[in-house]
C-alpha cells in the first residue's frame, strides 16, 4: 500500500501549523548550548529543560505501541531515544540532535539568539534549523504512514545532545544501545544542507573537522614596542610564520600532505550537476560589496567548499581591544583554528600531522604549545542503492515539483562516519534545512517552514518505500 501525496501533506502540514512551530518556539527560547560552550550545562539545567521539551512532544505524538526513553550515562550529556514498532522486519535509524552553537553577534534589530520571530515562512532563532526540528519531524513522518495504514519499518530515532561539540559522548551511547538500535538498513539524518528551496537535496559527502588553540609565547609580561621590537620577535609574527606551514596565504591551498586528498570523478560531476540545478551564478553569502568567491564558477565553489582542505582562524586571545591597544609587545597570542578535512581523510592522522607541524623547532626558541580538540572524520556516502534513488526523486517530484538534487556538504556531521563503519551495508538519506541565508552557527539563523513541511512528506514517503521494496 503507497501513502497518497494529497494526504500526506495535510496530515503534515495540520501538526506544524498546530503543534511543531509553537514547540519550536519554546525550544529556540532554551539556551541549551553544546558543552563545548557551556561547561556548566549540567548546573545551568539549560539541555534539561530542552531534553524535557522534546521528549515530552515525542511522548505526546508517539504511536501507542512507541517506546521512550531520555538515556543517561554518568557524566554524558543525554540521548533521546525513541523505538516504534513496524510491520516490516527491519530498522530504519532517523537521527538529529537538540544542542546549540553559542550566540554570535551581528543579529539584525529585533531579532536574537533566544528570541523565536517568525516573518514570512521564516522562524528566526538559534537551533531551529540545527537541528531542533529533526525530533518532530522524523516522528510527524512517520506518524503520517501510520495515519493511513501505511506499512513501514520498525523506526529508531535518536537524538543526541553534544553533536556541536563533535559527538564526543554518541560513541559510548551507541555501544551501550547497540541491541536497542539493531542493525539499520537505512538512516536518515536531518541535520544537513539544501541548496535551494525548490527540490529535496541529498548530502553525499561531509568534510571532517580537526582543530584546537594555537599559542605562541615569547615574554613573560608585556613591554614597550618601541624599546623591545627588533630584539624581540612579535608572537604575532610567529603566529603568521607558524601558520604560513599550514597554508598558502596567497592561495588558501593547504600544505600539510595529510590534510589532502584525490577528489573522486563521481563528486565532480554531481557538483557540476547541482551547480546547473541551482543555475549558476554565486554561492549565496553575505560578501561585501566588491568581495567575490574563491573560485570562478559555482561547481568550482562547491567542489572547494565540499572536498579541499581550509583553514580558519575563529578566535584569538592576547589582542587587547582596538581602543585598550597601545605600544606594547605583548606576551602571547593564541588563536582558535578550525581546519575542515576532505570527506576520505582520517581525522586522527590530520590531527597529528597539524601538531606535528605547529610544534616542530619553534622560531627563535619560543614556546608553541597546541592544544587539539577532538577530531572528527567525515563521511563519504556508499553508492546510492536503484530503491532509494528511486523513491528521493519520487518524493521530491510529489512535494516539491522538481527532482532531488545531489551534492557534498563543508560541514561534519561525526555521526555520519560512526555509523558508516558500524553499518556499512546501510544505506543514507542524509537531508536537512539549511538552505541559503539560513546561517547556521552564526547570526540570523531561521528554519523556511514551509521547506521543512514538504521535506517531513519526502520523508514519510521514502520510509514508505523502504517498507515495499
């Protein structure tokens, strides 16, 4: 028995009008931000309140025959796992998680981090769209096949909260549930990309992500620039040179052979072939006026976005404030470096050979010191099984007019390369909401809810299919 479209959209449509827009409201008012940014999540109670809110929708939402359980390990942040019952003998894993990125600034007027304004279609506030909305979704999906007497799989979601932190504590969680979560022959991750609004975009390809904080110090104490300069290097200085090992200042290409890899030709032609869905042009951020991309073409762009190594410097200390900044050579700089790996790099051998090269003979003898941060492995995804690619572009046909597109993604999802080791025989519909403009993890971000409610359909229908395949 197949779902009908017109059906499917109402029941959808009915519960995020209803009931998902106004918790997600109440979620983006939690500033339950990842441990990463707030080591005192748990005396804050922050992530409580969010588990609370989430397991408590699913708890009302849940089919009869569900089963819920907030899953608490010492000294982890919690998962939410929730088991539904199917009349196919399988297991379809959905997967997202309700952690947060910190505030940032720049948010225009009116609008904030933990201020929900909705304008349009648009829900403004941080986590909406990453990844708040997953946990209602999978379960509206599938509650929707239900709502028709559709059969599917038996359904597993989880949801983690550390994943902006790099997942750290999901391992220990996916040893400890392994019998619960059995063997998925299909996982659908709604933490992902879109580019455009118009269709279902699929990711196959995440990059990884290594870093952590580089220092340099060279004084004990801070001296006048104009009776130590010259006699004594600036940390600024060997900051730069330091960095310099790292990257081609002038071509932003990364030097560190570990860091790189061969691009595959199947990714190149499906970059060449989103470039063409989306019609060319520029990829859609906020330049300056005069500032242009990296690359000269939009395939280009992707390609360098979704497969090249890149350093970023995202923070720095030691730098007083432009009006406190006087004549003086300062002690110390330190910077926060965030280098994105390709998809087939091992993010542990990254991360040694970063620190290797940072570290080894310091310039003039000063002290370099790199404190790395959990590595993360991206995920290229396994060739797409005929059923799936089938029912992607079926579905997105059904609620979108237009056929699934298919493209790699700049970010990490560490999720992604457990499970690709631990389940390699599944397949992945790896999608989400994070369309142009929707600037996840920085300010501004907003949820298109009306991409969202056409994306939880694509959903339920590809979950159908799964069961009748």
């Amino acid at each position: 028995m197949s779902p009908s479209a017109e059906k499917t959209r109402a029941f959808v449509d009915q519960v995020w009008d209803t009931s998902i827009v106004p918790a997600l409201v109440e979620y983006i008012r939690i500033p339950n931000k990842s441990p990463a940014f707030d080591p005192q999540w748990v005396e804050h109670g922050h992530m409580e309140r969010a588990v609370a809110l989430v397991a408590g929708w699913l708890a009302e939402h849940a089919p009869r025959d569900a089963t819920l359980e907030v899953v608490r390990l010492a000294g982890r942040t919690p998962v939410i796992l929730l088991e539904i019952p199917g009349a196919v003998d399988d297991t379809v894993l959905l997967y997202g998680h309700l952690d947060k990125q910190p505030e940032m600034t720049g948010w225009a007027p009116g609008k904030g981090p933990w201020e929900p304004v909705m304008e349009g279609d648009r829900l403004y506030g941080r986590g909406g769209a990453d990844d708040g909305y997953a946990a209602f979704a999978s379960l509206t999906a599938i509650n929707a096949l239900r709502a028709q007497g559709v059969p599917h799989a038996r359904c597993v979601v989880l949801i983690e909260a550390c994943e902006e932190s790099g997942s750290y504590d999901l391992p220990a969680y996916i040893d400890h549930l392994t019998d619960r979560i059995g063997t998925p022959s299909l996982v659908i991750c709604l933490d992902s990309g879109a580019g455009d609004y118009e269709r279902l975009w699929s990711t196959t390809s995440l990059r990884g992500l290594v870093g952590g904080t580089l220092r340099v110090d060279v004084l004990t104490e801070g001296v006048h620039s104009g009776g130590a300069s010259g006699a004594v290097v600036s940390s600024f200085r060997v900051l730069r040179i330091l960095l310099d090992r790292l990257e081609d200042a002038a071509t932003g290409e990364v030097k560190v052979p570990a860091l790189r890899a061969d691009i595959p030709p199947a990714r190149l032609a499906q970059a060449q072939a989103a470039a063409e869905a989306l019609g060319g042009g520029e990829p859609p951020f906020p330049f300056v006026q005069g500032a242009r991309p990296v690359e000269g073409d939009l395939a280009g762009n992707l390609i360098a976005r979704t497969w090249k190594a890149t350093l970023s410097v995202t923070g720095a200390e030691g730098l007083p404030a432009l009006a406190n900044a006087g004549n003086v050579l300062r002690p110390y700089t330190a910077v926060k470096l965030s280098i994105r790996i390709p998809p087939s790099v091992d993010g542990r051998k990254a991360q040694a050979a970063v620190k290797a090269e940072l570290e080894r003979d310091p310039p003039y003898g000063v002290r370099v010191t790199y404190t790395a941060e959990e590595p993360a492995t991206g995920w290229d995804a396994p060739p797409v099984a005929p059923w799936l690619e089938a029912a992607a572009h079926a579905a997105s046909e059904a609620f979108y007019g237009a056929p699934m597109a298919l493209m790699g993604e700049g970010g990490t999802i560490p999720f992604m390369a457990m499970l690709g080791e631990k389940f390699p025989a599944a397949q992945f519909l790896i999608t989400g909401v994070l369309g142009p403009q929707s600037n996840a993890h920085g300010p501004n971000e907003f949820i298109d809810v009306a991409y969202a409610r056409r994306l939880t359909a694509c959903v339920a229908h590809v979950l159908a299919d799964h069961g009748q395949r």
